[in-house]
C-alpha cells in the first residue's frame, strides 16, 4: 500500500497536514506469514433501551492520538460507545479500529475526508461512503451500519446517494470549540435525556480528558452507556433517514 497523504478535517475546520505510512506488514526472518485473524466481537448486550435509561456518546473524526487513551477509559468503566471514523484516518490507525470492535464499540462510517457533502455529485458521495466501509472493514472484520454527515450537512439527494441511516445528535458539546474539559464534562452529564445521543469529537485532548467525569456522571444519574445500534435494538433504521435520538 502507498503512503497517504491525510488532510484531517474537524468539523471546527482544517488541521494541519501530515504524512502517513502505511504500515509494514513484513514477517520477521524464518516465522511464516500468518494472516491477521478476523477480530470475535463481544455478543451484544441485553439492554432495552425503551425500558432502561440509555445515552449513546459518539465520536467523530477519529481516530487521532488520544483515542487510545479514551478506549482504556471505556473499558475500565465498562462503558460501549460509537466512533464516526473518517476513512483516511483507519489506516493509521488499523490496531485503534480493531480494538474498538474487539471492545463492543460500534465502528461506523463519517465519510472518507469530511467534505461537505450538499452539492457533491451522488457518485462522490457513494465514493466517500464506500471507501470508508471497505477501509473499516478491513481493518476491524466489522461494516458500518451508520453514517453520521460532515457538519450534519445533508440533504435528499446526499440521504439517497448515502443509503444508511444517517445518525445524527440531540446534544452537542461544542467540544471541537470551547477545547475545555471541563466545559464538555459539564455540558455531556447534564444535557442528556433518556435516549439521547452526545456529539463528541476524539481528536481533541480536552474532550478525552473529559470522559471519565462524564462517564461517572451519567451513571450517577442512572445512564446506561451504549452504542447507537444498541440504542435503537428493536426499532428499524431505515436507509436515509435521519435519527437524532430514539
Ligand atoms: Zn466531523
């Protein structure tokens, strides 16, 4: 595989570019050459949503250099979330994508370099759409069942040419904004309903920082912490519809 070059779009803007290898994938001298096995992720959980207090924390963009860190933090609370990966992103970072679904985290698709996809040609759009599952799946075992639009721009057109459930939030953080931990803990504890679902981006420091705070938080106020497909267990998402709670 070639060096990528990765322009990282957050949906506050442009960071800087930067280059990225691919990964060698060479086996040491004299071991034979074993194929990755596929990742076995965890059964689903028995949780119902329409009865239990659930809130689904999401994560855009990623993954970047924290989510490392934010994945050990979910996994010491037992707490499942959802990451909306860009798909220039996956291959950096393939052994972050396979741990999130070796966690019971659910992996799913933000598009391939965050453009704005109202006013691009349907076939770009599928293009975005597509490469991204292919890059998740290769990476992790696991497709995408959910799209979550750059900037949440969509519109009919984008809906058809997407074909997934485009999942989008009823709270946002303004993470990508403030860059205060503090302010995100406040903001993803309080705000939340039953059956609320919390825009987050994992490329920040400050918002990683936060998630322990939060993740203490709504449970002290009776949260289960979930993926979106665990949210939605049991209600049908349809192909281009938009959810932003359940
Ligand atoms: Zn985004």
């Amino acid at each position: 595989m070639a060096a990528t070059t990765a322009m990282v779009a957050g949906c506050g803007g442009m960071r800087a570019g930067q280059i990225v290898a691919a990964r060698s994938s060479v086996p040491a001298a004299g071991s034979p050459s074993t194929p990755t096995p596929t990742p076995t992720p965890p059964p689903p959980r028995a949780i119902d949503c329409a009865r239990t207090p659930c809130v689904a924390l999401t994560f855009d963009d990623g993954p970047g250099e924290h989510t490392g860190r934010l994945l050990d933090d979910l996994r010491r609370e037992g707490a499942r979330a959802t990451f909306f990966l860009l798909g220039q992103n996956v291959a950096p970072h393939r052994d972050l994508v396979r741990r999130m679904a070796l966690e019971g985290h659910e992996v799913a698709n933000h598009s391939w370099s965050h453009p704005q996809l109202t006013g691009m040609s349907p076939d770009a759009v599928r293009s975005q759409v597509r490469r991204t599952n292919e890059a998740v799946r290769e990476a992790s075992g696991m497709t995408p069942t959910l799209f979550r639009p750059p900037y949440g721009a969509t519109d009919g057109k984008v809906a058809r040419a997407v074909g997934m459930p485009q999942i989008m939030w009823s709270v946002d953080t303004l993470d990508w904004r403030d860059r205060s931990a503090a302010r995100v803990a406040r903001i993803g504890v309080r705000e939340p309903g039953k059956g609320g679902i919390v825009l987050l981006h994992d490329i920040h420091r400050t918002t990683v920082e936060a998630v322990p705070r939060m993740l203490s938080g709504l449970k002290k106020r009776g949260f289960t912490l979930v993926t979106v497909s665990e949210m939605f267990h049991g209600k049908q998402l349809r192909p281009g519809h938009k959810y932003k709670n359940r």
